[in-house]
C-alpha cells in the first residue's frame, strides 16, 4: 500500500465545516446528522470483506480525494473517491439538504444504516426513480455486470401479479409518489412480462416508463413497435463506445451493429433514448466524447447520456483497481479535452442542485413532488440544449444558474407560505428572467421556450403535452458512480433517490442492494426458482 498521510485542507475556512442546522429530522421524527463539508473529514464506511460498518477518512492527496479505513480483522484499504478536490468541494457548496425521506417507511424502528434496510425511518429522500428487476435473466454475460447476471442454478422472475405490487409500492409513498419507473434485469425484455409490465404502468399513471435494456431485443422492429404501442417512453441503452473490441472486453461480444440497429427502430417508433456507457479507464475513456458528439448528432432520438464510471463488485486487488478506477472528475475533464463543448469547473454540478425548480413547482402546486435530495457525490450533471443546425450549448453559457438557483430555493418557501401566491409566481418569474442571457442563447430559444422545457426537464408529463412545439431540444448529461464495497459512504446510502422494489414489499437503495449489504443476492435467493 501506498504510504498516503492525511494532510491538512488547503481550504481551511471550510474543513469540518457542517450545516448551520445541528440536526435534521425525517417525516418520522428520527434525528439525522447533516452532512460534513471539507476536507480531511470522518465518514462510516464497510470493510469490503466482512462487510462490517467501520470509520474512514476522506482526505486530500496530490489534488485528489482519497479514501482510506481499516478493519481490525482484515487489515487496511485506500481508494481515490473523487480525482479532482476542487471539483467535489464545489459539489457539496450545492447541498439543499431538505429531504425528509417518506412518512409510510416500510421498516420504522432502524438504529443504524444500512443493517435494517428497506426503506427505513432513517432514509432522508423519497423515489426519485423507481426500479423493478423484471427478471435475472440475461442474453450477455458482461464481466462488469453489478448484476446477478450470471447466476446458475435459479432464476429470479417475479409474477406478474408481483410486479403489480411493486409498482403499487412506488405509487403509495408519502408524500411524494414515485411518477417514474425503470424496468430492468437482467435483460428486462426476457421477462415474459415485460410488455405486460409497461402497459400497466402506464394504466396506473406512471408520467414516466423506462427499459435499461442491452437493445438485442430492439434490433426487432416489430417488437420495438410493440413497446412503444404499450407506453414505453424511453430506452436506457446499454452504450460503451465506437470500437468493437470495447464489446468483446466489457460484453463478451461484437455488438455495435446491434446497437445501431437498436438506435433506427427506436427513432422509427419515435421513442426517446438514454446511452448507457460503463467507463473504465484503459478500456473506453477515450469514447466519452465520442458517445457526447453522436448524441448531439442524434438529438431527434437522444434526450441523454447516463454515464456510469465502473463499480467494482468482486475481489479486485488495489493494484488493478488504481489502474482502471474511473471518477466524475475524470469524465467532466475528458469530456473537456475531447469536445471543447464543455468546461469541467464551470459547466457541472451535482444532480441535486436541481432542487430548487421541484421545491417551485411543489409550492406553486400545493403538492409534493419528486425532489432529489441525493448526495451531492453521488453524481454530477449538466444540460445541452441543441439547435436546428445541431450547434450544442451548455446551459451555464446563457444562463446564471448559480444565482437562478439560489434565488429560486428562497422564492418556493415564499411562496407556500403566501396568501396570494400569484404576486410570488411573478417575482420568480421575473428572477429565472433576469439569470437568462437571451443574446448568449442558443438560436431561436426565447425565453417561454426555456421555461417549458426546464418544466418539461422536471416534470416528464409537462413534457409530453400540447403545445410541444414550445419546448427546446436538450440532452441531459449526467455521471452516476454507483458506489462499490472499496468506495463506500454511508451517508450516501442515506440519502439515495434510485431505489428498488422487491416481492417483500420493501424498497431499496440502488448502492445497498447492488453493493454494500448486497440486498440482491438476498432477495433473489428468497424470491427464486430452482432450474
């Protein structure tokens, strides 16, 4: 092991710094602690062996931070958990910590994260998206699966009837339902439920329905037509790049014909697509500006790029990991230095900075909505909005999103608390006004364009409804670095708005079911069928 010795932050007004709140509370009444801010700073984290909850400290080293704990029984690990200091100090300046969790946790007398899992009275955010494996089934065998793909001897394949409850699950939480779901596996389009599935959702009201798919089964037009005849809205395609020998690495098999053929059905059942690239350094780096570019060129079929730096969900030695760990400062920094398109310290923030515009939209009204109250580490996101000459521009060129955003967070609790709340939807208004640089904007973006389409960004219904003509073509970007047993952070785990639902009727966070406790293992095994 390296010899890495904890230094001091070069940052000290802010090293151990935490919320002015003392305390946070849930919808249950449980007391949480707000996050620490700065570094060098203590954290709970696992033992990637024994899985035992354990101290690790987050320090600065060489401009990156690392990670490093101890096990008493299994000796000591190092990780680096972000690449660049700079850029996670400015992710957590972005902390609306106002999640609150659900009133309606399904196990209600937790006392310690993540050992009583699903979802807890200790869980600080509500579903921002909901997950159900339709099946462990898969036509690939990829070696960076976190999935239990490759299981033998079982196959986990909730019934219909299952499904229905799950689905049930997400709609019931309070206060705020979960209006979107992702269908997934395995290789989701195997379950004999799958167009079953997608119909209901959309029966039950669902705004938003999504497949994380490899797109074997999409290279079938008839098929593709079907899905898009049941309400299925958009496809997470499994996407890691331009070469072929990416496939065969990271696959198994070539598949970039497959992948193209997948892209056209899609775009000829005019649904919407998600790339889904696996980075790993050394194998597919270099392709991130690639995937980027030919999105951009796709936008009729593109709404956006999920990137996903690598998990590492078996034994992998330090050595190995070093080499090919892959984190969201590297993606903004590569996406820099391959497109030019964006600037890695300007144009990104964590996903929860988008806050605000849900907190608006609550106020305004008189509901709950989806608000994600994630980690300001769980990922780092950014928008494009694209013109008919296909010239891509970030948002942060034409719009002061800082000011925008902060102003917004004061003007939502004005407004639920107001009388009249006309006069208040005026004065937020005018302020997004005041942030929008119209001579810096893209071609033919005015003003109520923008508007639309950051409520259709937020809301997937508003999106999809009359008058779409006043919309603005726009690529999301994001990078979500699921978390692995070497990385671990507790305090994530907390605050977690991917969750899913399995037949016990629990739900669970996305890094304690695919890593962590490894929830999936348990709940496949307790809800399988031998073969």
């Amino acid at each position: 092991m390296v010899d890495l010795k904890v230094k001091k932050s070069p940052h000290p007004h802010i090293a151990f710094h935490t919320n002015q709140k003392t305390s946070l509370k849930t919808y249950t009444g449980t007391t949480c602690s707000p996050l620490k801010k700065g570094l060098p700073k203590e954290i709970q984290s696992l033992c990637p062996e024994c899985k035992e909850v354990i101290e690790a400290t987050l320090f600065e080293h060489d401009g990156k931070v690392m990670m490093e704990k101890s096990c008493a029984i299994h000796g000591d690990f190092q990780d680096i958990y972000w690449s660049d200091v700079d850029l996670y100090l400015k992710a957590e300046r972005w902390v609306f910590e106002e999640g609150k969790g659900v009133m309606n946790p399904q196990v209600k007398g937790s006392d310690q994260c993540p050992d009583e899992c699903g979802l807890c009275n200790r869980h600080m955010s509500h579903t921002g998206l909901g997950n159900i494996d339709l099946t462990n089934r898969c036509n690939l065998l990829c070696p960076v699966c976190f999935a239990n793909s490759k299981a033998k001897g079982f196959v986990y394949e909730p019934s219909f009837s299952d499904i229905v409850k799950m689905l049930e699950i997400f709609q019931g939480e309070s206060p705020a339902p979960c209006k979107s779901v992702q269908f997934s596996g395995g290789e989701p389009t195997l379950s004999p439920h799958f167009i079953e599935a997608i119909k209901k959702a959309r029966e039950m009201g669902f705004a938003h329905i999504q497949a994380a798919t490899n797109g074997i089964r999409f290279h079938d037009l008839d098929f593709t037509l079907r899905c898009k005849d049941a309400g299925l809205h958009t496809i997470y395609l499994q996407f890691d790049g331009f070469k072929e020998d990416i496939y065969i690495k990271m696959r198994g098999r070539p598949l970039l014909e497959t992948k193209f053929k997948a892209i056209e059905n899609i775009r000829r059942a005019r649904m919407k697509i998600v790339f889904v690239p696996t980075i790993a350094r050394g194998f597919n780096d270099d392709q991130v500006g690639e995937i980027l570019k030919f999105a951009v060129h796709n936008i009729d079929v593109v709404s956006g790029i999920a990137y996903q730096p690598i998990a590492f969900t078996g034994r992998t030695p330090q050595e190995d990991r070093m080499k090919m760990r892959y984190t969201l400062p590297d993606l903004a920094f590569d996406i820099e230095k391959q497109t030019g398109l964006l600037k890695a310290k300007e144009s990104w923030y964590p996903i929860s900075f988008v806050s605000p515009i849900s907190r608006l939209l609550s106020s305004t009204r008189g509901e709950e909505i989806t608000t994600l109250t994630c980690h300001p580490h769980c990922g780092l996101a950014t928008y494009l909005f694209v013109d008919d000459d296909k010239k891509a521009t970030p948002i942060t060129d034409f719009v002061d999103v800082e000011n925008m955003f902060v102003a917004l967070q004061r003007l939502s609790k004005e407004i639920k608390k107001a009388r009249f709340k006309s006069f208040s939807k005026i004065k937020a208004l005018n302020y997004i006004k005041k942030c929008f640089n119209r001579e810096k904007a893209p071609k033919g973006l005015s003003f109520e364009k923008f508007l639309y389409t950051i409520e259709g960004l937020i809301d997937k219904r508003a999106g999809r409804r009359d008058g779409k003509e006043k919309t603005f073509k726009s690529l999301l970007l994001f990078g979500m670095h699921f978390q692995d047993l070497f990385n671990f952070d507790i305090d994530r785990v907390k605050r977690c708005v991917v969750h899913y639902a399995a037949p016990n009727a629990h739900l669970y966070p996305f890094c304690a079911y695919n890593s962590g406790s490894t929830l999936r293992h348990m709940i496949e095994k307790n809800f399988s069928k031998e073969i």
